[in-house]
C-alpha cells in the first residue's frame, strides 16, 4: 500500500529521520513508538504527503507521492493529526461532511450517499447523537472521535492517525482501537502514532520502533517486546508480563533512577 525508500527530513543541521526505509502491506495495521523527539509524527506526516524530505521517497500504491494531484491522493489517504485545525463553530455533522468535499465537483452539493457515508461513519464512532453540537461544545474525547468520524468518511484505503487516543478514557481507547481492527477486517490498511506500548501490541500487526529518527526496530510485537532496543529507547528498566487470553506480553516499567537522570539530563547519574 505504501513504500519509504530511505527517507530524510533534516532541520537546519539536525537530523529529525534518518534513512527510513519500510513498507506497509493493503490491509495490515502499524503501530509507530518511541521516546519523545523521536521523529514519530514528522514520519507519519511524510507518509501522508504533508511533510517535505530532504531525501527519499514514498510510494503509494507504487506512484511516487508527489505525483498525485491532492483530491486523487485524498480518495486513497486520510490523516488524523495530532492537532487538527477545524473551525469550533461547525457542527460535528458539518465537520464530517466535510470529508465529501474532495469528491465533489465545484459548486456541487453533497449527495445523499455523501449524508448516508457521513452518518455511518458517525454512528460506528457513536459521535450521532452529538451531530448538532458544535466542537466547542463538546469535550476532547468526543471531540477526537468526531475527528475519527470524519476521516473514515473519507472512505480511505489507507488511514494515519497521530495519537488518536489522545483525550480518551480507558474504555473510549479501546473502543476506538477495536473499531481501527474492525475496519481493517473491511480492508483498511492503517498506521498510528501511538503512546501506549501495551496497546499498541494488542491492536497492531507489526510495531515500528523510532529512536533519534532512525528505525531502531520493525517487526511482530511479541519480537520487539523481547528486544533489549526497547528498553534503550525508552532509557527505562522494562519486564513483561504473559497475561491469560492475550497474545503478546505485556509491559511493566520499572524506572531506573539512573536511566531515567541520564535521559533527561544527558549526563550520568551521581
């Protein structure tokens, strides 16, 4: 579905990723971690064409990205970011349809299979009942699951979603991650930017490990759990733990004082 070909994006000097090379097959599902700075979000806005490289390519469908004119990209990707930019004055529906837009001819008014796509997707995100409220009406987790709403009425192949858990509750995380699952059953290919390593484990094929803008790690979970990488990413003292009924283990952190001094300071503990 989607290909980087030794990949860089520089700062000024400071390199931000460094030759990230991987591919996501159609329907399979990426959970993208790593230690804060590590370049996760500049990698997902790379994949969805909205970052520059200052090497690299990314390939999608086997076209190179930036030979897509963007309403022909946007009816094959989606991006969630991690702070989305919409006007607090529209409705949660306006919101969603808004994702109809770049199938439509200019002037052209949304159709009722734009409104039907619009509600479904509100209504598997249990966003319908809040269809008349404005987003500043609304609180952070619900707001974030009318964002969901609307990026799967776009009806992508291929979903990137940075931090889509952020705002929620236990309960609203799982749900939304099940939901990811169940789509990607209907064919969905999707990558996410995602904190908690627990679950990303659970709802993700495979996990991509970032440390200092290079891929410290790509494989099955249950393999990058038992990778002493982990714990180097992270600076953190790392046991796992076999749950019943669950396949992969799960991580317990123990902070190390000196890991954790040497991390944020960049010095060795006294």
């Amino acid at each position: 579905m989607i290909r980087l070909q030794q990949v860089s994006v520089m700062s000024g000097k400071d390199p931000v990723l460094q030759n990230v090379s991987f591919h996501l097959g159609k329907g399979e599902s990426l959970g993208i971690i790593g230690p804060n700075g590590a370049g996760k979000s500049t990698l997902l806005r790379v994949m969805g064409g909205h970052q520059p490289m200052d090497r690299g390519e990314v390939l999608v469908e086997g076209q190179s990205i930036a030979s897509f004119h963007r309403k022909e990209l946007a009816g094959r990707l989606a991006f969630m970011p991690q702070i989305a930019q919409v006007e607090s004055q529209f409705t949660a529906y306006q919101t969603v349809l808004l994702a109809r837009y770049p199938f439509l001819k200019r002037w052209q008014m949304e159709s009722e299979r734009d409104q039907a796509i619009c509600r479904q997707s509100m209504e598997r995100t249990c966003t319908w009942h809040l269809r008349d409220r404005r987003l500043d009406e609304v609180s952070g987790g619900e707001r974030q699951r009318i964002l969901l709403a609307q990026v799967l009425a776009q009806e992508p192949q291929l979903l990137l979603l940075d931090e889509p858990t952020t705002y929620l509750d236990l309960f609203h995380q799982i749900e939304l991650l099940s939901l990811l699952k169940q789509e990607q059953k209907r064919g969905l290919t999707w990558a996410a930017v995602l904190h908690d390593l627990n679950l990303a484990a659970q709802y993700c094929d495979r996990l991509l490990l970032l440390r200092q803008g290079e891929v410290a790690m790509l494989d099955v979970p249950r393999r990058v759990f038992q990778s002493k990488r982990l714990e180097e990413a992270f600076g953190v003292q790392i046991t796992m733990v076999d749950v019943p009924n669950l396949s992969v283990p799960q991580v317990v952190v123990t902070p190390s004082n000196a890991g954790l001094h040497t991390k944020i300071s960049g010095s060795a503990a006294p």
